[in-house]
C-alpha cells in the first residue's frame, strides 16, 4: 500500500483521536500503513502544532476534554443514531458506499462531546445486524455511479443478467433505488432507446466515459408511474 503524504495522514489521526475515547500507536500505525515509530513521530508534531492530546501509558491517546475543532454537539439520541446508523451501512453489499460513508461518519463522531464518546464506544460494541452475505461485498461501483447521475456522465457497463446473459451497454444514469436489499440503477439505455433498471451488483465492469448527455425531463414519480406500476420492467 502506497504511504500518504504525511498532511493527509496527520489529519487523519487528528480526526481519529477526536473520533475515539482513546487509540493506541499501534492502531493508527496498522490503519495509516506506517511503522509504530512513524506515529509517535506525527503525534508530537501534532503536539507541536498545539493539539492538545493526552497520553495514558499502556493505553493510548486522547484529546483533552472539551477541545473541539468544529463548534457543533450533537444531542445523546442524535449520537445513538448515528452510531446505529454506522453498524447497519456495514451490512450493505458494494465496498465504495461502506468506504465513503464510514470515513464520513467518523468524521461526525470526531465532533462528538468527550463524555459522549466512551457511550458511542460501547454502543457500537453492543449492536449487531446480521449480514445475510457475511462480509463479502459484491459491487464497488455505487459511488463512481453517483458521481456520474449528478454530473450527466454517460457509463459504459458490462451487465449480467438473471438469465446469465452478458451484454455490453452504454447508458445515461438517472437514478438509484433500493428494493428487497438490492440496489437497482434506473438508467436510458442507448442501445434499447428507453429507461432500464439494472441491478448494481450485476454490473461486472463499469467505465465512466467523456461524454455527457442531456438531463432527462422525468420526474421519479413519472418514472414509477410509467415503467413500475405499468409492466414489469424486463432486462
């Protein structure tokens, strides 16, 4: 694994620490790929730079209580839910959603209030959803997907069907929903001239081209109301 540069590293510790009640060398020597003598080097020019951080022998390292980078709380409820929220994204399928919205949410937790986040701590410990696939993921494409439905990117996938059938497409992403724990992408399919839906974990291989298209004028309810409630909508 390639190293960060150490400004983007000393970053990611930082919003570790406020993230976690505490987190030893080691820790952050495994999360960042660097030797555990690295580490001790970044935690005193963090020091250095006026980070208050505390340091327990045998245990880790902390922020000082009541420092906070961001001026934001959150309320207890507001906490647990998050945290909630955090153990049932873990259950989904596709790795680019569980990366991005992981960082994102420690990145939240950073801001929680000290006595808070030994309670985030324990919860995450305590709550459990089960992962009908165990841990394997079975697309990585959601995010790239995304990315191209809000800047009009037309993509071109390799599509495997329920039948088995492999075929080649290129489309113009509308849309994403969810149904029965599955991600579908609403799509205009260039080559049947109309709207599709393919399943993302069916999608063996994605490319994001240059082109872009125009904005479809269709509404989600529209969509529904002409492709769902209709007929059924076969690839």
């Amino acid at each position: 694994m390639e190293e960060k540069p150490r400004l983007t590293r000393l970053t990611a510790i930082l919003t570790q620490l406020q993230a976690n009640s505490m987190v030893t060398a080691t820790q952050l020597a495994k999360r960042h790929d660097v030797s555990v003598r690295t580490i001790y080097r970044d935690i005193r020019t963090l020091e250095q730079s006026g980070i208050p951080i505390v340091t327990e022998e045998g245990k880790g390292y902390s922020i000082m209580e009541g420092y906070h980078l961001p001026p934001v709380l959150f309320t207890e409820d507001e906490a647990n839910a998050l945290i909630t929220a955090e153990q049932l994204l873990l259950t989904n399928t596709d790795e680019s959603l569980v990366k991005n919205a992981s960082s994102a949410i420690e990145k939240i937790k950073a801001i929680l209030r000290f006595s808070q986040k030994g309670n985030a701590d324990l919860l995450s410990e305590r709550i459990f959803f089960n992962r009908e696939n165990g841990e394997e993921k079975t697309s990585n494409n959601l995010m790239e997907i995304q990315s191209a439905i809000i800047n009009y990117k037309v993509l071109k996938i390799e599509y495997q069907a329920a039948n088995g059938e492999q075929t080649t497409r290129t489309i113009e992403p509308f849309a994403i929903y969810s149904i029965h724990g599955n991600f579908l992408l609403i799509a205009f399919c260039q080559l049947r001239k109309d709207f599709r839906n393919f399943r993302i974990d069916n999608i063996t291989s994605l490319i994001t081209q240059h082109e872009t298209f125009t904005p479809h004028e269709l509404t989600m309810r529209e969509y529904f109301e002409k492709y769902i409630l209709t007929h059924e909508n076969n690839l």
